[in-house]
C-alpha cells in the first residue's frame, strides 16, 4: 500500500462525470477515480474548508464515529473490479480494529474530515494510474469506453489485454483535461 493524498478534484468534460485525483504521497503517480456528484460536493466542501452550522451526511458520520469513542485511522482502496472500486475504512476501537467495506468516494471525504491518510493498493497505481513522468500531454485524449475494456480483477497480477485501452487513455491524459468541480 502507497499512502496517497487528494491532488486534485475535477470534471471529466468528455463525460460530465466528478474524478478526484489521487497522488502517489512521495511519488508522481496519480490515480484518478471517477465518483458521483453527491460524494465530489462533500469532497470539494471540506477542501475548501466550507462547513455549514447543521452537519451534512459525512459530517455526522464523522461525529457519530467519534462520539462513539472510535476514530478512523485510515482508508485502503484496495481493489478495482468491473471499473468500480473498492475501499475499506480502518476504525480504532477499545484497542481493536475493525475494517468496513466503503465506497472509495465516501472513504475520501470521511478519512478528509477525521484526518486519517489514505492508501492505495501498489497494483491500483501500477495498472490504473498515470505516472506523469511517462505521460504525453501532448495528445488529446480519445473518449474511454469503460464497458469495451473492464480492468477485472487483474489489477493483482500482470495485465491482460483488456488493460491495454485503460492503460493507454490513462497515459495521455492530462488533468487540464478535467474541468474544475464547484459544489
């Protein structure tokens, strides 16, 4: 597991769909993930340091957590599988740990507001990020169709051939090429 922070929060313009951009803590790597508009207002709300005087959803999460005696250590997203991703929130309690399946979008604007790192899996930012080093900028991205190349459940071993399309539009993306997400 790599520890990773949030670089960034966009808008895919070819598919009017919210991505946060993970980066690779002490590396280049980034790995987006494409999210839902609800989870990117949450995420973008505590980045920009916005709080409101009732709580919202992952606001009162956050406070029930610790009004439980319980703290969120930290966030895994593990996997990818049918390009949906998976994560696990890693709670603290009464000296044990219990881990709790989480979308990776919740999982980030949680472990954002209770401090807690997040990580994600080696083989995630080795098949499914861009590492900016690599990347040509120079080429406009062709659209991905998701559902002509799943990543599956590869992203543990080598890749297959239906990594291929995903590893390549990855490659020649730019994050200029997500339009900034406003809540």
């Amino acid at each position: 597991m790599q520890e990773v922070t949030v670089a960034s929060l966009g808008l895919d313009k070819s598919s009017s769909t919210p991505v946060v951009i993970l980066k690779e803590k002490d590396g280049e790597r980034l790995l987006p993930i494409w999210i839902g508009p609800g989870e990117a207002s949450a995420i973008a709300m505590e980045l920009a340091g916005i709080h409101f005087a009732r709580p919202l959803t992952h606001d009162l999460f956050t406070a029930v957590v610790r009004g439980l005696g319980s703290a969120l250590v930290r966030v895994l997203i593990t996997k990818v599988v049918d390009n949906t991703y998976f994560a696990s929130l890693v709670f603290h309690q009464d000296g044990e740990y219990i881990s709790i399946d989480s979308r990776p979008s919740d999982s980030i604007a949680l472990a954002l507001r209770a401090e807690a790192p997040i990580y994600a899996d080696e083989g995630l930012l080795e098949i499914s990020a861009l590492d900016v080093e690599e990347a040509s900028f120079d080429d406009e991205p062709d659209g991905f169709d998701a559902e002509a190349a799943p990543v599956g459940d590869s992203v543990f071993g080598e890749p297959e051939a239906s990594d291929e399309p995903l590893r390549d539009y990855l490659k020649r993306l730019d994050p200029e090429d997500f339009g900034r997400f406003d809540p």
